[in-house]
C-alpha cells in the first residue's frame, strides 16, 4: 500500500464518523408527559417520576395515567371502549395515547416548548 492510500482510507474513516454524529437524533432534555382535554393543555409530568394521576375529561369520563420506569400508560377509563387501555405504553417523544370519548390526548413531548417539531430540528 502507498502513503496515498492510507491518507484516503483516513479521510473516508473520518468522513463516516462525521456523518454518524450529524445523522443521530438529538436526544430531548427531560420529556415530559403532556396531557391534553380538549386541545387546551390540563397538565404536564415528569416521565421520570413514578405517579399515578386521575384525568378528568368531557362527556363526565375520566381515566388513570400511570407513569412508571420511564413510560406512561392507562391503567383505568371509563369510557366504552377502553381503546386507551389497550394502547401500549408511550416512552418516546411524539408517541400519544388518544381517548376519543373522553377527548383526552396523552403525548411525550419535550420540556422545552418550541414552535418547530422535531423534524423540522
């Protein structure tokens, strides 16, 4: 191998690494368990706090956010459905549990408001 050779192969290494770092995705600084009643924002949890906090809804439903080990689930509703209930936990930013009947919106969003998305990031 020449001197040449060695000098790309070093150039194309550092090439990949720089582009793994560009390309990973920005982790969020402290998500936070944003909770939605009729599209006006009713309360906000930390994702890291174990708790346990009943919603109140329209129509007269309710349900029951649990959060626990870094995820948040449904542990209770009273809607007819019971879709929220069957929803797997959300731990990701973005992700939502939706209660139709109750218009609930359970989303993890990140602690800083921003008016971009994270695809606009």
């Amino acid at each position: 191998m020449k001197k040449a050779d060695f000098w790309l192969i070093g150039i194309l290494l550092l090439c990949a690494v720089a582009a793994k770092w560009l390309l990973l995705p920005q982790k969020d600084a402290d998500p936070v368990v944003a909770v939605y009643v009729n599209k006006e924002k009713a309360a906000s949890f930390s994702l890291y706090e174990d708790t346990e906090a009943v919603i109140e809804g329209k129509n007269g439903l309710s349900l029951t956010l649990a959060i626990e080990e870094g995820s948040a689930c449904v542990k209770h509703a009273d809607c007819p459905d019971k879709v929220c209930m069957q929803t797997a936990p959300i731990h990701k930013t973005n992700e939502s549990i939706l209660c139709l009947p109750a218009q609930i919106v359970i989303t993890i969003a990140s602690a800083e408001e921003s008016e971009y998305d994270s695809i606009a990031r």
